[in-house]
C-alpha cells in the first residue's frame, strides 16, 4: 500500500525514532508499505518517520542511478545491488573511515521542490540489521552511502537542509518558509 508521504513542518520529522527490539509482522507490512511508497515517489530512500511512524526502519534502492557508487561490500565480501535492493533495514550505525568528503545535489520526498548541494563523508560503514533479523556492515561511497547517511539522520530528527552549508541555507531560505508556512495553515 502506497502511503502519504509527511512533508517538512510535521514535527514527526524532528522526532529521534525508537529502535526497532522485535521484528513483527507488523514491521515487515510497514517496510513493504515504505518500498512501495519509495517507489511511488521515485526516490531512492524513504525513513519510516517520512510516513510518520517515529521508529528506526529505512528502505533504500539505488538500482536506477546510473552510477550509484564506485564499491560495495557485504561483510568484507563484494557484493551486487540485485542482490541487496530494495534494501530494507532497522537500527543503523554509520561509521566514516574517511575524511574525504564528496558534494551531490540532494534531494528529499518530504520536500517536493527542494534540492540542495550538500558535503557528506564519501564512504560509509553501515551496521544495519535486515528485517530476517541478519546484523550486516555494508561499505559503498557515492550516492549510495549518501543515500544510507541521508536515511539514518531521518532515523535521529535530522534532515538534509540542516547539513547545507549557510550560504545554501540562505538560498534555501524563502522555499523552506513557504513549506513551514504552508503546513501551520
Ligand atoms: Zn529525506
């Protein structure tokens, strides 16, 4: 089931999500929604808060991209996008092994008519648990680890216009009172 998507202004957005202590049913329907919502939208990520459950699960999928990322690795092993995605998760943590930094113009379903240049470490370690209850570290770069860094600050009431630098945030500024405005009314 395709559900609506929040936008910017719900305070849902700015909520630090529960982690996720048991795999339920429940759970599992709730990912499938979110994949199908994703994928509805055309996006190639989607946290649970963005449907306004405040708990810690994320749905990814970068197969379409052109070029998501230069590497990935399951668990120190090579490891194929068909095999992995969409990939559906709980409870991340992100580890950066570098400083190297990457800039990408981003986006975000919870703010249709935003898109934003934004830094972010270029590779990720992720600990992510899978929703058959598997722990697994998945090491990418490009837009897929932006992608699992974008979803994983949803998950802690962050969002993406808070990582753009002042001088993007000044541009940014007139459309996000537009959407602040917009949701008070
Ligand atoms: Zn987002």
């Amino acid at each position: 089931m395709v559900r609506e998507i929040v936008l910017f202004g719900d305070p849902v957005l700015r909520e630090k999500c529960r982690p996720v202590t048991e795999i339920t049913d429940a759970i599992t329907a709730l990912a499938a929604d979110m994949v199908e919502t994703m994928e509805a939208a055309d996006g190639v990520g989607l946290a649970a808060p963005q449907i306004g459950e405040d708990i810690q699960l994320a749905v990814v999928d970068v197969s379409d991209a052109e070029e998501p990322m230069t590497f990935f690795r399951v668990n120190g092993e090579p490891a194929s996008l068909t095999d992995w995605m969409p990939l559906k998760f709980i409870n991340p943590s992100l580890a950066f092994p570098s400083r190297d930094k990457a800039s990408m113009k981003e986006g975000c379903l919870s703010f249709p008519e935003v898109r934003a240049e934004i830094r972010r470490p270029d590779v990720v370690h992720a600990t992510v648990t899978l929703l058959d209850g598997r722990t697994i570290t998945i090491e990418t770069d490009g837009l897929f680890s932006r992608a699992l860094q974008h979803e994983t600050d949803h998950l802690n009431g962050i969002l993406f216009i808070d990582r753009a630098s002042p001088a993007v945030k000044l541009t940014l500024k007139r459309k996000i009172q537009k959407m602040w405005d917009e949701y008070a009314r």
